[in-house]
C-alpha cells in the first residue's frame, strides 16, 4: 500500500512539471499532504500516541489545509496572475523531472533492499528534494519558489518517515522546519525575481 | 549553568524586545554581556564537561565561544553608535537589541551543542535572528536582501537537515540512534560509504549558507552588503565561524572512515573556487561592504582549504578564522565611520580619508594590511602555515593558483583602500566640520593590535585549545 502512495506521489511530481495554473498547483500541494498522511498513518503505527497525533496534525492540518489554503489566500489578496511563468517551456520541464527519477534510481540501484532500508522510499524522497529545488529555480515568481520549497519539504518529510521507526527527534526537528517555512510566507511582497534584482555588483 | 545562561538570554531578549526606555536597554545589554563573558569563563574552566546533556564545552567550541563574546562587546558598543547616529526610533532599537541577544545565545548553542540535532536547531535560529537584523534599515534593498537570506538559509538549513537523515541511516546499519558527536564515529565502521558521501555532501552544501563557501556565497555577500555595519561585522565573522564550525564537526565525524580523501578533495574545490570568486569580484567591486563580504569569502576558501590539507593546516584553518574574525569586525566598525563621514559606500564617492578621520584612516590601514596579510599581521604566519601545509600534501599546483588568486585579491583591496585613504575626487561631499571622536575608533585599535600580539607571541593556553580542538584528525 506504501508503494502505490508513494509511486502516486512520483506522478504528482511530474504533473507538477506541466501545471500552468497557481490553483491547480495549490491543489496538488494539498493532495501531496494527504498522501503523506496516508504514508505516516501506515508506517508510524508504532510509535507512541504522541508523536503520531503530532505527524499527523502536521501532514492534514498543515499541509493539506493550512498551506494551500493561505497561498490561495495570498494569491489572491496580491492579485497575482493566474500562470505560473517558467523560464523554460514544460516540455523540457517533464524530460528533466524524468531525468531526476531517473537519476535516483540509478544512486540507490545497486543498495540491496532490507526492512532497516526501503530503497523506494529514497528514491521519491531524493526525486522530490530535487524536483522541488528544479521548480525554485525555473519559475519567475516568489510565490513559485514558497511552493517548490513546500515540495521540497515534502522530500524532507518522506526521508524522515523513511527512518523515523527509531527517530521521533528528528521528524520533530522536520517539523520544527515547516513552521519555519510557514515564516517564510510572510515576509514577501514583491511578486516577482525581476523585482529582487537590486542587490549586484 | 549552561541552561541558567539560555534562560537569562531568553528573559533579557524578551525585556529588551517591550523595553522603550534607553538607559534600561543599555543595563539589559551590560547584563547580557556580563553573563556572556561568565558562560565563557566557566566553560573554559569546565574543559570537557558536559552540560545539559546535549551540550559540551569542548575546545573547538570554547576557541570561538570566546572570539563571540570579545566580539559581541565590541558590536554591542559599535550597535550603540550606530543607532545614535541613524536616529532609530526606541521601537526599531528595542527589535534591534532583542534579536541581537537571541542571535549572540542561538550562536553561543551552535559552537557548544555535541548533538548533530541540536546544533542543527541552534543554526536554524541563527537564521531567525538574522533576518530580522537585516531587515532593520526597512528599506526595499533590505527586504529583498532578508528575503533572498532566509529563503536561501532555509533551503540550506534543509538541505544540511538531508544530509542528517542520511548520516543516521548510515549510523543505523550498526543498530545506533544516537547522534551526539561522541557516539557517530564509533557507529560508522563498515557502513556503506554511499551513505557518507551524500551525507558529507548535504550537510557541507548546507552549513555553506552559513560559511558562505562557494556554491553558497551570494546570499551571503548580499546579507552582509544590507545588513547596519555592526551586524556586518558581526555576521561576517562569528556567524561566517558557525558554519566552519558546523562543516568542521561534520569533518571530524567522518575523517575516519574511507571517503575521508574523498572528502579532502571536495573541500579543496570549493576552497579554491571560493577564493578564485572572490579575486574576480575584488578586482571590480566598487561598495566598501561588498568589498568586505568578499574578502570574507577569500578567507573562508583559504580555512576551507587548510581543513582539506590536513596536518598543519587543520591548525593553521581554525588559528586563520580566530585573526580573520577580529581584524574583519574592525574593517566593518570602521565603514560605518566612513559612511557616517561621506555618506556613502562607493569607493568612487570617498577620499581623502586621512585628512577628514585620522584615527579611522589608521585604522583602514592597519586593517589592510591585516586582511592581506603582510606583516606584522598575525594572518601573515598563518596564511604561510596554510600554504605550507598545501606544499607539504603535494598540492602544488593548487598551491601555485591560490597565491595568484591572493595577489589579485590583494591588488583589488588595495586599488580601493587606497583610493579611500589618499585620492582627492571631485565627487565627495563637503566636510561638515563634524569630527567623529577618537573614542569610537578604541575598540577597532585593540582588535587589530590584538591580532598582531596573537601572529608574534600566541598565548600558551590559546595554542592548547586550538591543538586540543584537532588532536583526534588524522
């Protein structure tokens, strides 16, 4: 069951790749959250009450409903255009995402799997660290790059998950790291990186 | 003792931060600073004993301990200038001081935790402080330079935090959870050195937004070029010192294992690269601060590259960080004269400095010749141990290139500070008669002086810690 959440979490990577439309991107951030709450739900049974409430309030709360529900909110207070505007065209977009798959396939290929080692888990959770850095760099809007940082967070948190049975500290510190991301939301107000280039030589 | 210091820093930053009274903002900081000076003092009197239980005074940790507390006086005094000139209201004053008590006590924690976890948490907090310190000014350049920081930073922070979970997977495969310091290397034998290297290579990336080493240096340049000169100084040196200290441990966690050349040679790389970036930049920069951040980035490259020679250039790295924090802190302090004095930063804007502040155009000179190490500065021997010690691990031609790199750095620096000190431009604005009083100049005269008492005649204990701090690297 893991497997196919986590494979459903690798094509919304590379759906990511083509959206064109901010809310649909939104959107697929909150489906990433509940994807993420059905990972943790079926792998952190163990664990003692208090840290599964905690992952879980963290995954459906914040993730799901908090996050999209303020970028929305942000989106349209600062009435910014609905597109995402990349640099580069989405064709070439989805060959890189591809390649990024691809590529932590091949990093993990010749690992042996065990129970102490899922090699799927590390490979989607290196395939979204990296596609969410790709996004950061490749479109033109602020608001882009808070979300390809919550994309990159995601990656975060399955590599926590990943090792987490023994770890509970580390997912906290994980945790510790979103509501850092969520200061992040406030501090903007130019919409664009043409309006962050002041500062050069 | 160590919880008893977070606690009063946690107490007085929250009282500086509703505090809108002057003379109560200055006893708050006296008594900040007493206590800084105490937990340094009972930590090097404490050698090696733990506190806390994620914390240890250890020597490495004590050796910068101590170049923040030194310096968190002189920025505290500097700070005090500053915001009586900028006119600050007693709100923006009261942000001001409170984030610089967290930021001294988060950075205190990053130099002392012996927990990967902890110091991770500490780093992160760094970042909070930070941002709010660059964001004081209120102007569009500051905010896009505080954005670009903690946007960056945090993706740094996160990346650092990859490179964690990937340590622990590694530590995992010989049935340990602990990741204190002590107990990571005993768990890394026979592990697979997959693991090490993204770990080495996550977290190096990572601290690097807080060094400011190659990849990474931007944010860094940016932050410090924004930042009031006082924060300048102060990030540009401890701060820039809590990333080598980060990326240090990491070294020292893995030195013993296989990718341990593997490991020299990337930190080789980016020390060269980074020192290559900055000669580029110094030959054309024209901002006195941009100038700073990028000398800022030569001597980071050239730590970077003593901790890959190994030998005496672990020494020579952390010796070259503690000369390099005070004699930065001094430049700094002194630009904010310079601006106060010209109204400006650009070099094409100033001169002439001698005859408007002759105690601050000693002071720029001595600090050139400090930051380029020519003698009598301290940073002369050390810079000579650096590059014996890339002779002695046969890096020649790496060698070779550095010290073409240095000259070009050094011919940049010079072509501005000398601009600054003696040229007579059309461009500058007429002298108020405003002296600035030599007493503003006092503590840059000891940092500097102190810079050339620690090159000549290093302290017997100072030697020790710093021996101490790299006994256990092959």
């Amino acid at each position: 069951m893991t497997e196919v959440l986590l494979i459903t979490f690798s094509i919304t990577l590379l759906y990511i790749g083509i959206v064109n439309r901010l809310l649909t991107f939104t959107r697929i951030l909150a489906f990433q959250g509940i994807l993420l709450f059905g990972i943790s739900f079926i792998e952190l049974r163990e664990i003692n009450t208090v840290n599964l409430v905690f992952i879980l309030l963290e995954t459906i709360i914040f993730k799901t409903v908090a996050v999209p529900l303020f970028l929305n909110y942000i989106i349209r207070r600062n009435k910014i255009t609905r597109e995402s505007d990349p640099f580069l065209p989405h064709f070439v977009s989805i060959m890189i995402i591809t390649c990024i798959i691809l590529a932590s396939f091949l990093i993990f290929s010749h690992l042996a799997d065990d129970t102490n080692f899922r090699k799927i888990f590390f490979i989607v959770a290196l395939a979204t660290l990296f596609t969410g850095l790709y996004i950061i760099l490749t479109r033109k809007k602020i608001i882009t790059h808070v979300m390809g940082y919550m994309i990159f967070e995601n990656g975060v948190f399955i590599l926590s998950v990943a090792i987490v049975s023994k770890m509970p500290m580390l997912v906290n510190a994980g945790i510790l790291l979103d509501i850092f991301a969520s200061r992040i939301g406030n501090t903007f107000e130019e919409m664009s990186v043409e309006n962050l280039q002041n500062l050069k030589d | 003792m160590l919880g008893l210091y977070f606690i009063i820093s946690v107490i007085l930053a929250i009282l500086s931060f509703l505090n809108r009274n002057k003379a109560l903002q200055m006893i708050l900081l006296s008594l900040f600073l007493v206590v800084q000076a105490g937990i340094t003092a009972y930590g090097y009197t404490h050698l090696h004993s733990e506190a806390l239980g994620y914390f240890t005074y250890d020597a490495t940790g004590i050796i910068f301990l101590s170049v923040l507390s030194l310096l968190s006086l002189s920025t505290v005094y500097h700070s005090y200038m500053y915001l009586k000139h900028t006119l600050a209201d007693n709100r923006k004053q009261s942000i001001y001081y409170a984030a610089l008590i967290g930021l001294i006590a988060s950075m205190s924690g990053a130099y002392l935790a012996s927990h990967l976890g902890v110091m991770w948490i500490c780093i992160e907090t760094t970042t909070l402080c930070v941002s709010v310190l660059i964001y004081h000014e209120r102007t569009h350049l500051a905010l896009e330079a505080a954005w670009k920081y903690v946007f960056i930073c945090s993706i740094g922070i996160a990346l650092a935090f990859v490179g964690i979970i990937f340590l622990s997977a590694a530590i995992r495969e010989n049935g340990s959870v602990n990741l204190s310091f002590a107990s990571i290397p005993k768990h890394l034998v026979k592990v697979n050195v997959l693991w090490l290297k993204l770990a080495f290579l996550f977290m190096l990336v990572g601290f690097s937004t807080k060094m400011g080493l190659f990849p990474m240096h931007p944010i860094c340049v940016d932050a410090h070029t924004v930042a009031p000169p006082p924060i300048s100084a102060f990030i540009s040196t401890t701060l820039m010192n809590v990333g080598f200290v980060a990326i240090f441990r990491t070294y020292s966690l893995l030195a013993a294992t296989p990718v341990h050349p593997w490991m020299n040679q990337i930190l080789l790389w980016c020390g060269l690269l980074s020192v290559f970036v900055s000669a580029i930049y110094l030959l054309k920069v024209q901002h006195l601060k941009r100038m700073s951040a990028y000398s800022s980035l030569e001597h980071m490259g050239l730590s970077a590259i003593g901790l890959a020679c190994g030998g005496l250039g672990y020494f020579a790295a952390i010796f070259h960080l503690v000369l390099h924090s005070f004699t930065k802190a001094s430049i700094f302090y002194q630009v904010d004269q310079i601006h106060r004095t010209y109204n400006s930063y650009l070099v094409s804007e100033t001169g002439n400095y001698f005859q408007r502040n002759l105690p601050g155009a000693i002071v720029i000179l001595f600090a050139f010749t400090g930051i380029t190490a020519i003698p009598p500065s301290g940073l002369f021997i050390t810079e000579f141990w650096l590059m014996k010690s890339m002779y002695s691990s046969a890096h020649l031609f790496m060698l070779i290139l550095t010290v073409i790199f240095l000259s070009f750095a050094m011919y940049g620096l010079g072509k501005n500070i000398f601009s600054l000190l003696f040229s007579r431009p059309e461009k500058v604005v007429p002298a108020t008669g405003l002296k600035i009083p030599f007493i503003e100049s006092v503590p840059q005269y000891f940092l500097l002086a102190l810079v050339i008492y620690l090159g000549i005649n290093p302290p017997v204990q100072f030697t020790n810690l710093i021996s101490e701090a790299v006994k256990f690297l092959p």
